[in-house]
C-alpha cells in the first residue's frame, strides 16, 4: 500500500493518505483492517482473524471486509481507483474559458501590505473581489506586490510578481492560492499548517475559532462579538502557523449578507451607507467596523467552537471530542498542505484548546457562551 500515517482519535483513528493528501477518519474495526492490509495479509486471512476477534462467520467477514474495500478504493483510500488528478475540475467550480475576459486592476491595502490585483476573467473577479472589496484603494502609491489571476481557456493561472504559483481548473482552488499569496504578502514567515473556514475573534490575548459552513450565521455572530469589545482577526479564514501554532490575523471585513444587515444595523450604522459588493442574487456588503479592535498580531489558540443557530434551541456549549472536531472541521471546511507530518502537528495543535458545539437561539446568548469560554 502506498505511504499513510494513522494517529489515534480517543475510539478511532485519523488517517493520512499521502496518495491523495487526503484525511480519513476510521473506526477500530477499520482501522484493524488497514493494519493487517498494511502488514501484507490478504483478504481470506483478515477474515479468518476477524472470525475469532469479533466472534462473527468466516462468511459474515469476508462480505464485511469486501464491502469495506471496496468503499475504500471508491473514495481512493486503497489501491484499485484512479487517484483525484490535481487537473480535475471540482463539481460547482467555474470553467475557465475565455468567453468572460476581461483586464481589470484594483488595488488594495492591509497593515504592513499594499498590493494588485489583475483579473483577466470577469467570473474570477466576482468571485475573489468581494472578500478584499472593503481593503481596495485608489491605484497611488508604492506597490508591494503584484498579483494577477485568470485563465488560458483550460486552466485557472495564478502569478505572483511575474511567478506563476498555480495551474488548476478548480475555481475555488485559484481562489485560495491567490488569498495564500495575499497572506504571505502580509506574514512573510508564515508558513500554512491549516486554513480553516472559521471567523477568528480575541479575547484576553487569545484566539478563539468560531468555524461554520457558508450562510449559518458566522460572520453575524462574529460582529455581535466585535461589538461587545472582542478583538477582530477574520471573518472568514482561520490561519495556523506550522512552527508556532499560532493564528495569524486576516482582518478583510466582515462580509454580511442581506438577511443579517437588520441584526447588525445598530452595532455598524456605516452599513447602510455601504454598497453592495457581490452581483450574486443574494447582495452582500463588507464592512471594516469603525472603532473595532483590529488585532494584528499572532495569536495562540484558546478555543474551538462550531457555531449552531436556532430560533428554538437551547442555549449551550457542549464538548466535544477530537473525532466529533475533526468532523465538524470537514464540514465547515479546512485546507492543509499536510507536509511531512503536518496532520500530526496540526492533531497536537488542536488537542490542547477548548472544543465545543456552540448552540444558541439569539445573540445575546451566544455572547454570553463565548464569554464563559
């Protein structure tokens, strides 16, 4: 089998394939088949050994164990399937023809980095452009860097300074490298142990990471939490340091949709001067809080708490383990270049802060919790 490291998980285990530089999460059983599978037992004696373990039919077994196998070369985990190509387009992801081309340069500024940005496709600006919307300036002054992003007609191309960094057909995947180059403009030691898809607040020197999927109510939640005296880092992206562990600040605005624009009115009444920055059929604005508190600095991790919002729930912070985490990471969405044993440190990194499900009906509540963090 090719090379994979396994780390426990309290009942289970995480593993890294590093064919696909994918995470797997595997329960005891599964994971007795990787080992054995490891070790070079075929199918036949797994199943004889799995008979006397777990007290089942040499039959029951072997069916199991099939089934297992074949799930598992069906998400590439085994050897059997083809390996996800890099130059494979994702399902949702915007295909890079030509027929949207467009010249377009803005300029933007963020503490310490003054920076431009070329779109040659009129899709990849909108997509990229409303989360660096609220840092654009006027086209004077001194340039630190150069960045542009567009299209060959078959592969999203990203450059930095001249040097192109990526070649991808994945839209989404453009977009990340070209906010990775914007990161390493800002922090030029950084090295990426993780971007999570999280809101980053401060709080007593400390970070505490509020991850969510799109549209469940992060960044609404983050500017009450801003207005109540938090410091700001992101709205949006989570930035772990591979040799400090810390989180470094991204402090691009906080992007609000319409439906949160009555919620936050009072904490933000520059919002309603704003314009819309997003053509999508949902307006969008982003906003940079006058008088917040901007953190600019690294700081170590004190929390994880996934944010749940409902009008009839409960108020309450419950544990949660190091699988349920890492669950609840996949399906807020997370990025790791997972590099020698990056899944390892960033299992170590995770360990040690606060990990909760953060369930809340209003607001108010949801302060209220992440001030008993």
């Amino acid at each position: 089998m090719e090379a994979i490291r396994t780390y426990p998980l309290e009942e289970n285990y995480l593993v890294h394939s590093a064919r696909d530089n994918k995470l797997y999460i595997l329960n005891e059983t599964g994971y007795f088949l990787l080992m054995r599978m490891r070790a070079g037992a075929s199918a036949p004696e797994i199943a004889r050994e799995a008979t006397e373990a777990y007290a089942t039919s040499e039959e029951t077994a072997r069916a199991d164990i099939d089934r297992i196998l074949e799930e598992w070369r069906r998400i590439g985990l085994m050897p059997g399937a083809q390996a996800p190509s890099r130059l494979e387009a994702k399902p949702g992801s915007i295909p890079p023809n030509r027929l949207d081309a467009v010249d377009v340069v803005r300029h933007y500024r963020l503490p310490g980095f003054r920076f431009s940005v070329r779109y040659r496709h009129g899709a990849m600006e909108r997509l990229c452009h409303p989360r660096l919307s609220a840092m654009e300036t006027g086209a004077s002054g001194r340039i630190d860097s150069e960045l542009a992003i567009g299209s060959d007609g078959a592969l999203w191309r990203v450059t930095v300074d001249g040097r192109e960094t990526c070649a991808t057909p994945c839209s989404n995947e453009a977009k990340v490298e070209l906010m990775i180059a914007v990161l390493k403009g800002c922090h030029p030691k950084l090295e990426i142990l993780a971007l999570i898809h999280a809101a980053v607040v401060e709080r007593n020197g400390k970070a505490v990471l509020l991850p969510a999927p799109s549209r469940h109510g992060k960044s609404t939640l983050t500017s009450a939490l801003v207005d109540a005296g938090y410091g700001f880092l992101s709205d949006d992206m989570a930035v772990l340091d591979l040799h400090t562990g810390r989180v470094f600040p991204f402090p691009l605005g906080l992007s609000l949709r319409a439906g949160s624009w009555p919620l936050v009115q009072g904490m933000f009444p520059e919002l309603g001067a704003l314009p819309p920055v997003s053509p999508s059929d949902e307006a969008l604005k982003v906003v940079v809080p006058q008088g917040a508190r901007v953190v600019c600095e690294p700081l170590p991790l004190a929390a994880v708490a996934f944010p749940v919002h409902g009008p009839e729930r409960p108020s309450a912070l419950r544990p949660l383990s190091m699988t349920e985490l890492m669950v609840q990471l996949s399906a807020a969405g997370f990025w790791a270049p997972l590099h020698e044993d990056g899944a390892g440190r960033l299992l170590d990194l995770l360990r040690a802060p606060r990990r909760f499900r953060l369930e809340y009906s209003s607001l108010e509540a949801a302060v209220k919790l992440v001030g008993r963090i």
